[in-house]
C-alpha cells in the first residue's frame, strides 16, 4: 500500500492566489495560576474526598466490545509473547517488569500504562494464546494502581488511552474464569471513568485532553453512565477540540507525531459509536476528516512523516495503519494556515514547506525554530531533510542534542548571523522571533509556485526572510529564491553573516563542482540531482539526522555562505534532476 497516489486526488483544494498573513499569538505558556491549578487537582487525587468520588457500581459486564481499527505492530507483539516488551528502542523482560518504577523513558511508560501493547499482542497472538500474558500484566497493574491514585498511573490522558484499550481488547484480558479477577477488571474500569469525569478538563489544553474526554464517551457507551456521561464526554471532546484544533484540521501544535496520535485516538472512538451501534457524530466524523488531511499533508513519498516540531518520519508501517484505520478515502491538505505547512505534489516529488510561525508555548513545549525550512523527496527517497528530533522518545538522545535538533540552523532554510528565527531559551522555551509570516500560493498552469516572508530578524538585523519556492509541473525541478529584505524604518550598518542549509538525507552521496557553485548529488541506486546557487559561496559540511526510531544518523549539508549588505540581497538556487 502505498500514500501517494490516493491523498491528491484531483479537485478544488481551496487554494486562491493572493497573500494571507499568519500570526502567532502572545501566548507564553500556562499562566502561574493554571499551573497551580493543575497542581492542587493532582494534589487532591490523594485525598479520602477524591476516594468517595470513585465509589459507585460496579458493571457486571461490558455493554460491547469494539474493534481497534488501528493495526498493531507484529514484531512487538511476538517480542512480548517471547517474554520482552519491546518499545521505541528500550526494551524490559516481562519477569522485570514493576508498574511502580519510575525513571524510565516516558514513551516506554506511557506505552505500558496505557496498555497500547495490547494492540501489538494482538497483531501476533490469538485470544487463547494472548490472554494468558495480557491478563497476568492487568493483574498485576490493578495490584500496583488500582486503589491508589497516583501519576503518572491515574493521569487523565493514559485513563483516556487505557479505557479504549481495555474495552477493545476485552477478550485479552476479561477470559479469565476468576470472578475475583474479573471483578477486578471491572471496578477499576469503573473508577478510572468516575476519575476522568472530573480530571479530563483539568488535562493542559491539546491532545491529551481529547484523549481524555475520548475515554470518557468511551466509558459511556461501553462500561456505564448512559446518556449522562454521554452527554458530558461530547460536550467535553467537542470544547478540546475547538482549542487544540487549527479549523484546517491541524493540530495547534503543528506536531506531526501528535496528529498521527490524534488520528489514531478518533479512529478507535468512531469504532466505538460503530460497535454500540450509535451514529457517529458529526462533529467527530468531521475532525476525524480535518485530522487525516493535515496528517496526509505531512506524508513524503516514502509514506513516513517529514521532520517537524521536534519529530522524526515515525514508522511507516504506523502511518499506513492509521489512515487505514480512519475508514476514509481523503486527500492531503495542500495549502494550510493554522498547521501551517504547504504541500507541493508534482508526479513523484513531493515538497513539504514550513509557512507558519512556531507553536506557542502553551500547545508545544519544545517547538523548533523552523520557519521558512523545506523537506524534498524523490519517489520513495529522501533528498532534502531537516535534522528531525527525538519525537515521542524522550530521553533517547541526550538533551543537548535536543536542543540543538530545535534550531534553525538544524533546518533547510536560511540563518542569518547565525542565530536562531525565533529565540530558543535555556529552559527550553521559545522567545521572541517570527511574529508574523506572509504567505502567498499559486498552482495555476501546472507550475505550483509559493512564497513566504517572516519577521525573526528584523528585531535585531532589520532584515526580512522571504523564500520563493517553484516547482515544476513534472516534478523534476525545484527552483528556490531567498531574498534578505531591509524592513522599514529598521535598517541597520553593517555587513551581516548568511547561511543558506541543505541537510540532506543519509542515503544521498554528494560531489561538488570544481567552480564552489554547484553539487551533484546522487540518491544510491537510483536518480541524480544536480545544485546550482548564485549570491553565496557553497561548501558541503557534516550534518545529522534522526531516524524513526530517534538513532541519529551522520550525513552532510550543502551550506550557501556569504554576507549581506543593510538593504539586503538576493541567494538563488535550484535543484534539478538529471537525465
């Protein structure tokens, strides 16, 4: 199965020449109030007030059971069947494993406690050969957190995700004939949906709170709460995603992992209404729609995502087994003004452009200075990259590398004294830079043409960044222009240091014109490319790249140098495939 030919089906796409302005908001993350307000709920988890809230009944059995939609992955599945749970590079023997352990990589544990694994043992073992293993792990969680709330066990968001697996995979982990256990099973549940109904609001703005809310309708409709809870968790989910969703579809966050997380989640609700035999709501059926476009629109050619807001290309099988899963023959979003990101499909090349300013704070901690950077792919080869970033595997690169993959010069795009677009502090947080990015797009006559101008400079050099970028009809070219342009009443003396980035995947090999203006680069075994620049001095570098799997990897950089007068100049490019 391949991505390519069904996501850019002909059609009217919305795109009309003409400038629109795009700007980041004065958000700087949670205000001190929320922040303790978050704090005192997670406090109050603890106490005997809390306790009486989760009493109840308890359900004697589930009202259904849906089907996951989204495919496991089968070698985990196998791993854990063999005694290993295996996830994002960190791997733990069954016979080891604590639920109460702390300090270990988040991904890992959150994979664990929201039992996603369940999806991969799934994928390799049948119910009778699976149940044993799923229930023995069920066990012994409720042993360690069933009674007593706590993080990151009990957060809001792993609730929202353990629900929908629980529910889904029922026959896993309800075929014991131990009423005791079985028991179990079903208060918790019950607990963990009595939990969500006060915490999922309470859950910081974006995906997590839609996946809490999620577990809620999920509670509703599979364990206990009828209409109520119902009511409750559709008003809840339709008001988180309103704030965490751009109206294009993107997430706020602008965070390809997160929106292949986010199609997922309302993939395996949209099972839920099908297996209760519900309609599902439109309001669902349209984000679920919005989501996939602006997940498409992120896809290169080798169906893996391109590198953005401190993400890697994940995992193909992944991606393909979420579109599936979304039961809906969509198209990429081509031309998007909340997600941010522009895409330019002609025949086998696809170009993903960043025309957006950074995430705020309160939507992403550890956004990326990546305005105005592009990604190239030939057919199933990567040819221009970003560095990318460690993605959902937190701690599996060391935190200064980090936050070196969050800057701009760790981009294909243009820096300027060599500094940052937007500002990236020591703790972490952006600062200020890109404001305001203009954008402009036009695919008349085949020819899919569009340019883009950001503000990050001009606080300090007074200096505009605007990229024009063409792409030909039959995608073998891909013309580029950077102009450096003097902001009005903001001109300043002074020669200034440019560097034009062209990080380049790992499997291109590269060989430079005698003339220090061109390059050719050779994608192994199949097409070769050739570069030409005006208005700098080219030189190949060393660079990095981060592999689906957060490995770094080293390749190199084609890096156009020179400096820039006070009134600005003009860098030229093009990249143009051979033969």
């Amino acid at each position: 199965m391949s991505l390519m030919d069904p996501i850019d089906v002909p059609g009217d796409d919305g795109i009309e020449p003409g400038k629109r302005l795009i700007r980041v908001g004065d958000d700087r993350g949670l205000s001190l109030f929320e922040r303790l307000g978050y704090r005192l709920h997670r406090t109050a988890w603890r106490t005997p007030l809390h306790r009486l809230r989760l009493r109840g009944r308890m359900p004697l059995r589930l009202l259904c059971v849906p089907k996951d939609p989204v495919a496991g992955d089968k070698s985990a599945g196998a791993a854990l069947l063999s005694g290993t749970v295996r996830h994002g590079g960190t791997e733990l023997a069954v016979a080891e494993l604590d639920f109460t352990t702390l300090g270990r990589p988040a991904d890992f544990d959150q994979y664990l406690h929201s039992f996603a694994w369940l999806r991969d043992l799934a994928a390799a073992a049948t119910r009778e050969r699976g149940a044993k293993i799923a229930e023995a792990l069920t066990a012994r969680w409720i042993a360690a957190h069933g009674e007593t709330v706590s993080e990151p066990a009990w957060r809001a968001d792993l609730w929202g995700r353990r629900i929908l697996f629980w529910t889904a995979y029922a026959p896993y982990i309800l075929s014991s004939r131990d009423p005791v256990y079985r028991s179990s099973v079903l208060y918790t549940l019950a607990r963990g949906a009595r939990h969500l109904d006060r915490g999922a609001d309470k859950v910081a703005p974006g995906l997590g709170r839609i996946v809490a809310w999620c577990g809620v309708i999920a509670a509703a409709l599979v364990v206990q709460g009828g209409p109520a809870r119902l009511r409750s968790g559709e008003a809840g989910l339709a008001r988180a995603l309103a704030l965490a969703m751009s109206d294009d579809g993107g997430l706020v966050s602008r965070a390809p992992i997160e929106q292949l997380a986010l199609v997922e989640t309302l993939s395996q609700l949209r099972a839920v209404y099908i297996a209760s035999r519900r309609e599902v709501p439109e309001l669902l059926a349209e984000a679920l729609a919005a989501a996939l476009g602006a997940l498409l629109s992120v896809v290169l050619g080798d169906d893996e995502l391109s590198s953005w807001q401190g993400g890697n290309m994940a995992n193909r099988r992944r991606v393909l087994a979420a579109v599936a899963a979304s039961g809906i023959d969509s198209r990429a979003l081509r031309q998007a003004r909340g997600w941010g990101y522009q895409r330019l499909h002609a025949r086998q090349s696809v170009l993903v452009f960043d025309a957006a300013p950074p995430p705020p704070p309160r939507a992403l901690s550890g956004g990326c200075a990546s305005t105005l950077a592009f990604e190239l792919s030939d057919g199933p080869n990567r040819l221009i990259v970003n560095c990318g970033g460690v993605g959902e595997a937190i701690g599996a690169i060391p935190s200064e590398l980090v936050f070196a993959l969050r800057t701009t010069a760790a981009h294909s795009t243009l820096t300027l004294g060599d500094r940052n677009s937007t500002a990236i502090h020591p703790d972490g947080s952006l600062g200020k830079g890109v404001a305001e990015v203009e954008m402009s797009r036009d695919d008349t006559a085949g020819i899919l043409r569009v340019e883009a101008s950001h503000d990050g400079y001009v606080r300090r050099y007074g200096l505009v960044h605007e990229r024009r970028l063409t792409l030909s009809p039959d995608g073998r070219s891909v013309v580029g222009e950077d102009r450096l342009i003097a902001a009005e009443r903001r001109r300043k003396a002074g020669l200034v240091p440019f560097t034009v980035r062209f990080h380049l995947a790992p499997n291109v090999e590269v060989t430079p014109t005698a003339d220090g203006q061109g390059a050719i680069l050779r994608l192994r075994g199949t097409n070769v490319w050739q570069f030409r620049c005006r208005g700098g001095q080219l030189s190949v570098e060393d660079s990095l790249w981060i592999d689906g799997e957060a490995r770094p990897h080293g390749t190199l950089q084609l890096a156009v140098s020179g400096e820039t007068p006070p009134d600005g100049m003009t860098i030229s490019w093009e990249l143009k495939r051979a033969g």
